[in-house]
C-alpha cells in the first residue's frame, strides 16, 4: 500500500509546543537552574555533581514546577532509580 505524496504534506505546520507549556519549559529552565546550584550534589550517591532533576512525583499531575517533588542527581543515579522504580519507591525516590 503506497500513499500519495500529497497525503504526507501538510498545509500548517505542527507546533512543536503549546503556549502554555512553553511558559512553563522557560520556568522550570529557571527553578532547575536554581535547585542545582543549591543542592550540587547529588542527593542518592552524595558522591558526583547533580546534572539532573529527578521528579518524585509523576510530572503530568501538577508537580512540573513543583519544587518539593524535585531530586537532584547525577546521570548515573537518574538512570537506576528508572530502572529500578521498586527499590527507589522503597527509598523514597518515586513517590
């Protein structure tokens, strides 16, 4: 099955953002910047730099912004609390 090219154009680009999450993608950039360079370590290992922010709480439901839900921590340690959400629930790290 082949579709015409004409199908694939599209008249009006999509855009890449709403309006209002792009308000808050430019808030956030701030409260990240912020969270970072008071806690810049990171707060699993206490060992590497924070580079991360790790959401507690699902992001989706109100918590973006919400500063108390953030963790900041190294890539290493953003990467096992996702890969482990069991042992990081347990821990405090998922809520």
């Amino acid at each position: 099955m082949t579709m015409k090219r004409t199908a694939l154009l599209r008249r009006t680009p999509l855009r890449s953002m709403s309006k209002k999450r792009q308000k808050e993608s430019r808030i956030y950039a701030k409260k990240r910047l912020v969270y970072l360079e008071a806690n810049p370590i990171c707060e699993v290992c206490l060992h590497r730099p924070a580079t991360q922010i790790h959401h507690k709480k699902r992001r989706h439901s109100g918590n973006y912004l919400n500063e108390e839900t953030f963790l900041g921590v190294c890539f290493s340690c953003h990467e096992w609390i996702e890969r482990n959400p069991i042992q990081s629930r347990a821990l405090g790290y998922l809520g």
